[in-house]
C-alpha cells in the first residue's frame, strides 16, 4: 500500500476538506509547490489559486480555489488554513 498524507482545508466558517492523498499541489506567491508523503516539515505562503489533492487508489483529484493563507506540513500530515477556499469541478488549466 503506498504511502499517504492526511489533509485538512481550512477556513474561518468551517473545515471543507480532510482526507488521505498521495500528493499535493498548491499555488505558492512564486509558483506551484508538490508536495509528497515523507516531506520535510515545512510552512509555506499560499497565493490564489489551485490547491490539487491526488488520490491514486480510486484515481481521484480533489481540486480547489483559495485565496491566500498558508500550508503547514508536518509527519505525513498537511494542513491549509485560508481566507477561502471552494470546491473546483471538472477540468482545471493552470
């Protein structure tokens, strides 16, 4: 079984998102960051933008958009805290 992290989106009205993904993009002031299970704990900016959660067993994407805020990851845990962030459906282009 491969390896995950354990997501939480949040915002300051609710939690709009948790679940296990195998990978994560997010929009960064300067760009995209991905982000994979064993990742250095680290904090970063969000911009506005994509927030991309990949699931590979059921081969699913979970995509948002937020508005800022920030990504914290820590031991195969994520967690994004935004002003805003909604639910993204069909085929996204960045």
């Amino acid at each position: 079984m491969a390896r995950t992290l354990k997501v939480e989106v949040v915002t300051p009205d609710n939690k709009v998102f948790t679940g296990e993904v195998n990978s994560i993009v997010i929009t960064a002031p300067d760009g995209e960051v991905g982000i994979l299970p064993l990742h250095a704990p680290m904090i970063a900016e969000l911009g506005h933008g994509i927030l991309r959660f990949t699931r590979e067993a059921d081969n699913i994407v979970e995509t948002f958009m937020a508005k800022g805020g920030y990504l914290q990851i820590a031991e195969d845990y994520a967690i994004v805290l935004t002003d805003s962030a909604s639910r993204v459906e069909g085929d996204v282009n960045v």
